[in-house]
C-alpha cells in the first residue's frame, strides 16, 4: 500500500488511526472506521463503509489492523475522485451543451453552493480567466481551478 501513498499521508493515517486505537493493540474497532475516515476528510456513507469491511470479510463487530485500514482509506479515495465531481457538476451547468461554461455562470456555483467561497476567494478562484471565453470542460483546467481554490 505505500507504493500508493505517500508517506506523510501514512503518517497522518497512523496518527489518527493511533488515536482511536484506545488499547494501543494496533487495532481499531470496525465501528469506528467511518468517524477515523471522516476526520481524515474521506466521505464515506455507512454503506460504503459496510462494503469495505465486507470486502475484508470483517463484520461491525470486528477490529482492523492498520495495513487493511490504509487499504480501505486508498480505496475510498480512488472512488471519491474530486476531479471527477468537480467535472460532472460543470457538465451539469452547460445546460447548452456547449462544451464550456463562462466565468459568469461558474462565480455563483462557486460562492453559493456547497462549501461557499466568500465573494473574495470567488473572484480569486477566477482570476486569470477571461470572462469572455468560457472555461472548457478539460481535466488541465478543472486542475486549475481545484488548485486555485485549496491556494487560498
């Protein structure tokens, strides 16, 4: 597994799995698994986490040990993609189909929905991108503005 994960992450993974493991047997509770994710700022439903521990042949009762708690953590973030949110929620707002969207239709998503960005970090999410020419729907740009957004 740490061919997938860099090595900070495995430490802020053991950090906070070393948190919940009351016993310090190396081992945490099956129930607890979604509260460790989550605070590790995965997202998974309770059905994502039932699968996950099926997937280990483990049921709610069980405890993991750390190898299979990082398996199911680059598990859950292969599937979680933001890359690929971000991109369906664009494919959303071109209600045209046109293949873009325009700065003008991207700064109201951006300060509105979800986790808001106040106006300020809305218009710096944007600077640099012309109002005029829409923002084509392309993974080099979507990279763009998720960089834009974690920069401030």
């Amino acid at each position: 597994m740490a061919k997938f994960l860099s090595q900070d992450q495995i430490n802020e993974f053991k950090e906070c799995f070393s948190l919940y493991d009351k016993e310090q047997r190396g081992r945490i509770k099956a129930n607890d698994l979604i509260v460790v994710m989550r605070c590790l700022g995965a997202s998974p439903t309770p059905g994502e986490v039932g699968r996950h521990l099926q997937d280990h042949k483990l049921d709610r009762r069980a405890e993991l040990d750390f190898s299979t708690f990082l398996t199911i953590m680059h598990k859950q973030m292969q599937q979680e993609a933001p890359q690929k949110e971000i991109l369906l929620a664009m494919l959303m707002t071109d209600k045209e189909k046109k293949g873009y969207i325009t700065a003008e239709e991207l700064r109201p998503k951006l300060t509105r929905l979800g986790e808001r960005l106040t106006d300020k970090e809305g218009k710096y999410s944007m600077s640099g991108m012309h109002r005029r020419i829409g923002l084509q729907l392309k993974p080099f740009q979507i990279n763009r503005i998720t960089a834009n957004l974690s920069a401030s």
